[in-house]
C-alpha cells in the first residue's frame, strides 16, 4: 500500500514548524504505524537528510512513549491502542495522514513530534506513593480488600502516562492522569493514611505545571488507550472536596506534665 504523511517538522522549541509532506510506497498492512516511520526515516538518512525525531520505547503498548496524534487524534484512530500497536491493515490504501507532537503548554515540544512529559515525573513526585516502608513482598492474604476496590485500583493503576488524554482534552486537562493515580492507591488500605494529603498534593503540582481545568467534554477517556474511566475524576474531585473541607488534627502544645 501507498501513504501520504503530512509530518510535523519544527527543529527547536524557538523555531518556526510546519507540515512536511512524504511520500511512503510499498508499505506493507502488516507494519505498525513507527515502522513506518522507522522506513521514511532510513530513506531520509540515505539522502543525507534530517531524520523526523519521534518517541518511543517498548513498542508493546506498556511504556506510553509513543505520543503522537495522527489526523487529529491522539495515537489515532484505532480506539484503546498506542500509536506503537496500531497497524498500517487499519488505513486504506493512498492514506494521507497528518502527524503532529501533543499540543498543550506543560507539555513543550523539544524537536518535530517529541514534547517534554516530564511534568507529568514532577505530579507523581509530589504524591504519588505511599511512605510506609512495606519491605518484602507480604502474603497475598494478609490484607483483605474487597473485589470491588481490587478491581477498580487496578483498572486506575493500568494508566501508562502517555498524555493521549492532555493532547485530546481542549483544555489540556490532566484530570484523567491525576485522578487515576490517586485513585489506584487511594482505593487500597495501604493509601489510607495519606489519602487527603495526596490528593491535595497532586491537584497542587498539576496546577502548578500550566495543565487546564477539566470541563467534563470526556475525550479524554475516548483518547485514552487503556480506557481509564472519567469515573476516577469524580472520585478525585470527592477526596479533594473532603480533604479541602475537613479539620486537620492540630499538634498539642507539649507542656511537660505527665
């Protein structure tokens, strides 16, 4: 099959980009859409040309490097895949496809379709763990938790942090991100203890990092390729009412009388 890619193309931050157009014969349906990115940029190296920079990392789906909205969508149109796992079989034949970086201010593009996602590094250092020392691994049974919140911790805990939900929300939101990873331990007995603290430290940092305020449009989820649910927005939004609104325990005046 033939494609037609209309690749962003920007060498700095401070530079001017634009649409590149290239022409990709032979492309076999089999080949997943970096491959054939990995393919014109071969082709580019061999005419002494600039090859297009892009991320990308395990190419299975798991590392969430793969950033790249292709006509118009965050890692195309395949719904829940990453732009590593979706196949050329999808597109017809003489497809043109426009690619572009994540557009969103806390995500600022270093070169062509690489944006720097270390905002989303500084929202999970603010809070996103637990500080209780749980040395080896304990016996499986040894803490009862409910089916229910099992479940619902791993479907949070299933984000791979790629900013597909940033990219696709017209306010650059990251509601979705922050929402799962407080919830997947905020759900757990081991999150307990710091629960309000952690939600407060997130929303803090994910105010701070530039991200938008979520207006509930909901892509984020359809652009999501692990489907994370727009449910966990609601629970972050109850945890930080709840942690915003309630007394704190004030430390007592030590006075020296038994």
């Amino acid at each position: 099959m033939n494609v037609t890619l209309h690749v962003w193309r920007q060498a700095s931050r401070a530079a001017t980009g634009e649409f590149v157009r290239y022409e990709v014969p032979d492309v076999s349906p089999d080949m997943s859409f970096l491959e054939v990115l990995d393919v014109l940029n071969q082709r580019l190296i061999s005419r002494k040309e600039e090859p297009i920079a892009f991320d990308h990392d395990c190419r299975e789906g798991i590392c969430g490097a793969c950033g790249i909205v292709i006509n118009g969508r965050p890692h195309g149109p395949q719904r829940a895949t990453t732009a590593c796992q979706l196949h050329m079989r999808h597109f017809p034949d003489g497809v043109q496809l426009w690619i572009e970086p994540w557009r969103a201010r806390a995500f600022p593009l270093i070169k062509d379709l690489v944006v720097d996602r270390s905002a989303f590094d500084r929202v999970i250092q603010a809070g996103g763990f637990i500080t209780a020392r749980t040395g080896s691994a304990p016996e499986a049974n040894s803490i009862l938790v409910p089916k229910r919140d099992a479940e619902l911790a791993m479907d949070a805990a299933a984000c791979i942090g790629c900013g597909a939900c940033v990219a696709a929300c017209p306010n650059a939101s990251a509601m979705l991100f922050v929402a799962a990873k407080a919830s997947h331990l905020g759900l757990l007995p081991q999150g307990q203890p710091e629960r309000s603290d952690r939600v407060t430290k997130l929303v803090a940092q994910m105010d701070a990092e530039g991200f938008g305020a979520c207006t509930n449009h909901g892509e984020c989820m359809a652009a999501c390729p692990k489907e994370i649910s727009i449910d966990f927005i609601a629970r972050l939004n109850r945890d930080y009412l709840k942690a915003t609104l309630a007394p704190r325990p004030q430390a007592k005046e030590f006075t020296g009388a038994a």
